[in-house]
C-alpha cells in the first residue's frame, strides 16, 4: 500500500464536511495491525442522522422511499412517515432487550420493512446484517452461526417460517415475524422520540454476506464513517445524486448494492429511493414506465436484467424526459448490450455508469461518470477509479493482469467475520488489496477480463472468458452465454459454452470465434440451456457450472444457498451427464 500524503488527508478531510458529525474528525485514518484500517478515528456520527434525521429539518414531507411490491402495487413514504416506524420499532425492542448492544439478523428483500429496520439499527448504533429473502434453512443456519445475532427478523410469517425452515427457536435469539413487526410499525400515534446513538466512525455498522459467485459465503464487515463517506461521494460523482434525484437501483436488500445505493448514499443526499422487492418484475414494460412516470431520474439495472429485457421486448419506446443517469451492476456489461441501453433509454453516445466493485470494497472503485460520452468512457470499459486518491496497480494494453487497489480508501471492509486466515488472502506480499478480477488498461480506461480463474489460456493464447462472452452476445439470437474453462493437457485450457438459445447456434458461434480470436478458441462443446444458475444478485455461477462439468455426479454441489434458479442446475446437470 502506498503511504498517505498530506494532500490524501486534506483532501479527505475536507470532504467529511459533507456528512453531519457530532464530533468532525482530526485525523483522517490510522493503520491498525495486519492492515486493518480506522478511517476517521476520532470522529464520531451516526449514520441514520445522515440520512434522515438531517432531511427532518430540511424536507421532512418529501417522499423518501418509493416501494414497489411482489403485486407490482406502488407506495409512497416520506421521510418523517419513515422516522415515525422507525421510532416505533425501536421502542418495542428496546423495550424487549434493555441497555443491551444488539446484533440483528434482517430475513427480507428490498422493502419498507427491511429499510426501516435497517435503520433502526443504525439509529441506536446495532450492528446489522441483511440476508436474502429466499435462502434456505441452510444458508440461514450457516449465516446464524458466523454472525450470532440476538435479534432475528424475518419477513415471513411465523407460521410460513416455521413450515420452510424446520426450525423456530435458537438459544438466545429473539425471533420477530413480519405480523408482529407489521402490528408495530402500523400503531397509531406517535411513538417517543428516541435520541440518536452517538457512534465512533471506525465501528462496526453492518456485515454482508458475499454473494457465493465466489465460493463459500464470507461475512464482510463494514465501518459507519468511512463507509458512509464513500457512499455519498460516490453517489454524487459518478451518477450525479443529488436532491432532486430520484433513484432505482434494482438490488435486493441482502446486496452491497441493496445498501449503498438503495439507501444510504441516495438518502445521504436528500433524494427519493425507490426499492423493487421484484427486480425482475422490470421485464414487464408497462410496469417499467409507470416506475418512469415517477420522475426517475437514475436508473441502475444488474447486467443480467438489462440483457433479458433487451432480448423480451424488442419494440418498445419511452419517455427519457426525466432520466439523467443509466448504471448497471454487477456483471461485465458488453458493448453490444451498453449501447442498446443508452440508445433505447438516453442517447446513443451517452455513457452507462458500468460500476466495478465488490462487497468488500463498499462502493464503486472504478466506473464511467454519469455526464461522460463513450469517447471519453467507450461501452464495456469500467471508467476509471473513481478518485486521484482511489490508486489502483499500473495495468497494460494488452495483457491481463489481476487488478489492485494500491492505496487505502474509505469504503474499504473493516473485517472478515469468517476470521483471519480468510482476511489475510485479500492482500499481497506488498499489502495491496487484491480484487481477484484480471484487467486491461486502454487511454486510461479499465476493462475488467473476468475472474482471475477464469482466464482462458490454450496454447499459450491467453483471453478472459469475458471478452468471448462479449463477442458471443453480438449474435442476435444469443440472450446469454457463459465461457467455463477446463483444465487440458495438451492445450492448457479447453473452452466450454452455455447458451441460453432454443436453437442450434454452433456454425454462427464458429465463425465469430474464428474471426475474433482464432481457432485456438473454438468451444470443445456447447451446451443450450434455458436458463444459466445466478446468485440472487443477478450473478452467473461460474464456479457452479466447472464443477458440474467436471463432476456430473455429485448429489451436492457445496453452499448452493445464494442460487435464484436451481432448477436451471438440475437440467443442466441432467445434460452433461447425458453427454458423458
Ligand atoms: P459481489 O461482491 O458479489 O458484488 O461481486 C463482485 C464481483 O463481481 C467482482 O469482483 C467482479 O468479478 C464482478 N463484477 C462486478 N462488477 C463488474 C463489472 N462492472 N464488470 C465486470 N465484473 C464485475
């Protein structure tokens, strides 16, 4: 890592004077052992003063949160509605658990009750952490157990939790079930006012679980105070947020995306959320243009949603009077798919906000900004880090190398719950953050290649699986594909294809191998399929589909909790072994 000069702490410095502190910080960050980082040491806040307490004073009848429910209904929250349920809530647990400092596990997607109890907690300084709406009784046991909660809400009913679970009591853990929390939130009159909880910057605000595109679920920590610093600035400069904005960002809650630029960052600043507990229910395109009609203004899409509507609905047209801002997330966004975006739902040359993060990194590291055209960011480039003081490894033309982050920042996790072995493979021998993703750099701009292990090499070609699935989706007929790469011993590597396509495309994908790459990089075999197995982020599972080819029959497949579709593995399971 390099060293912070005084222009990093000036700089920093003066952009704390963006958040409401009750005591402003004097020393910017301070390096712990084993390169944990406090950012903001001295300083202390509280995040949901930031967010709404802070907007009272200012617009407390402006709509702060749009829900957009299961049944496609649509419902309005403003921000003194929102620190009403909030107070009410905190009342019936401080009541419940007196003087303790909590720990709460929120069950539930992106919606009004999710919100509100994650705010709650960070009102009365709790640590928290969301986890999908859909998981398992596994996947929940095995979140339990790292994060020992003693609070549990989830947003089923007791009856329906109970009868998909298996299970409703755990030593020491309060459970709260969506119709006792309903009855609280909806009381009538007015709740006491609880105070703010004064918290130090460096403590600990919430823990997420990471998506399992990567493997076995880590629990990442995240501070209060340099997080939520990095939430706003980032917000603000890359798709311009500000008051007047109004903001979809289609992620469940259980995603850094649910928090970062669902929440905290857009009510940081003062704009209005809107959270879709269905982000899928975005390919009805009627539904789309209501959410439209609202005055939204940014328009933040997973990649693999922004693909399926492209390929559902291919005529239609919108009112783009109100939107200023297109993003997507977390996937590579190929250039054929960027430029129909911003043609169908801005301008042609218009570049999308292409955020490159992780969990671990707690916002955006690089991206294109939301007023750039494609000459200054072309489409399928992740911009650039979103900083000067956001450094990054120097990165060639040509040849991938594995992207890091050279200098501290202030989104940065503060721990792995999972402990230290787990911690300690994210830095190098140089103490550099590792991001595990392969890179290029072109005219300053950065093009992520792919997972580190998912780089093809055959006979000594290397390309990352990304840039054939690029190359592939220019075919019309091809909504989605995936490159999974297998071990060979004469070559290397040899390529294995998915695609999701109800027709025969092995000629077409030949000849657009051949002429983009070689024959090297003609798939040893393609497998059509009607759907590819994706995390509830919207991720393809890569690792899933090599260890299915590599070990067709297994009866378990390790940690599948996080899996959206698990049919689509089941089929494509069956196939592989037919093809044996
Ligand atoms: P997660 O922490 O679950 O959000 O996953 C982060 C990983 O998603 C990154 O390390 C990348 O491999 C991938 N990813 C996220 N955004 C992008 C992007 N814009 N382009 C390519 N890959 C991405």
């Amino acid at each position: 890592m390099l060293k912070f000069n005084n222009n990093f702490t000036n700089y920093y410095l003066k952009e704390t004077e963006k958040l409401v502190w009750f005591k402003k910080p004097k020393v910017v960050i301070k390096k712990n052992e084993n390169n944990h980082y406090a950012w903001f040491p001295d300083g202390q806040l509280n995040l949901y003063e930031n967010c709404i307490s802070n907007n009272l004073k200012k617009r407390q009848n402006k709509t702060a949160i749009i829900t957009v429910n299961q049944n496609k209904e649509i419902r309005k929250y403003s921000f003194i509605q929102i620190d009403k349920k909030v107070n009410k809530i905190a009342n019936y647990i401080k009541k419940i658990s007196p003087n303790k400092k909590l720990r709460v596990m929120i069950h539930a997607s992106a919606s009004l009750e999710s919100a509100v109890l994650m705010f709650t907690c960070a009102k009365l300084g709790w640590h928290f952490s969301v986890i999908f709406e859909e998981l398992e009784s596994l996947g929940i046991k095995n979140r339990i157990k790292l994060f020992r909660p003693n609070i549990f809400f989830s947003r089923l009913s007791k009856k329906k939790f109970i009868s998909k679970m298996g299970f409703k009591s755990y030593k020491k853990i309060k459970f709260i079930y969506d119709e006792q929390f309903k009855k609280i939130i909806n009381a009538k009159g007015n709740p006491k006012k609880i105070e703010n909880k004064v918290v130090d910057s460096p403590n600990s605000l919430f823990t997420l679980f990471t998506s399992g595109s990567t493997g076995v679920p880590k629990g990442i920590t995240h501070s209060t105070g340099g997080y939520l610093l990095y939430s706003k600035l980032t917000c603000q400069n890359q798709f311009g947020i500000n008051e007047n904005s109004v903001v979809l960002t289609a992620s469940d809650a259980g995603w850094i995306n649910g928090h970062t630029y669902s929440l905290f960052g857009p009510l940081s600043l003062g704009s209005t959320t809107i959270l879709i507990e269905k982000p899928i229910s975005l390919i009805d395109i009627k539904l789309f243009k209501k959410i439209l009609s609202l005055k939204t203004s940014v328009i933040y899409l997973p990649v693999t949603l922004i693909r399926l509507i492209k390929s559902l609905n291919k005529n239609f047209t919108i009112n783009k009077r109100y939107i200023k801002t297109l993003g997507s997330m977390g996937e590579p966004l190929a250039p054929s798919v960027a430029e129909w975006f911003s043609n169908k739902f801005l301008k042609k040359d218009r570049a999308v906000v292409n955020t490159y993060f992780q969990t671990e990194t707690g916002g955006i590291i690089c991206s294109p900004r939301y007023n750039q055209n494609t000459n200054q960011a072309p489409h399928g480039s992740v911009g650039q880090p979103f900083s000067e003081y956001i450094k990054i490894n120097k990165l060639e033309k040509t040849k991938v190398k594995e992207i890091k982050i050279i200098s501290p920042w202030p989104g940065m996790m503060k721990n792995v719950i999972n402990g230290k072995i787990e911690w300690n493979k994210y830095w190098d021998k140089n103490n550099n953050f590792r991001l595990f993703d392969l890179a290029t750099k072109r005219k300053k701009n950065v093009f992520i290649h792919g997972r580190n292990d998912d780089v093809v090499n055959i006979r000594g070609h290397r390309v990352g699986s990304e840039e054939i699935e690029s190359t592939l989706l220019k075919i019309k007929k091809i909504t989605e594909c995936c490159v999974v790469t297998l071990n060979d011993k004469l070559e290397g590597s040899k390529i294995c294809l998915f695609v999701v396509s109800n027709v025969n495309l092995d000629l077409e994908i030949d000849k657009m191998i051949i002429s983009n790459f070689g024959t090297y990089a003609i798939p040893k075999k393609v497998f059509y399929v009607k759907q590819l197995p994706k995390t509830r982020s919207g991720k393809i599972l890569r690792r899933l589909l090599r260890n299915i080819l590599l070990n067709p029959n297994l009866k378990n497949y390790g940690d599948t909790s996080t899996i959206l579709n698990l049919s689509s593995l089941k089929d494509i399971q069956k196939m592989v072994k037919s093809d044996e």
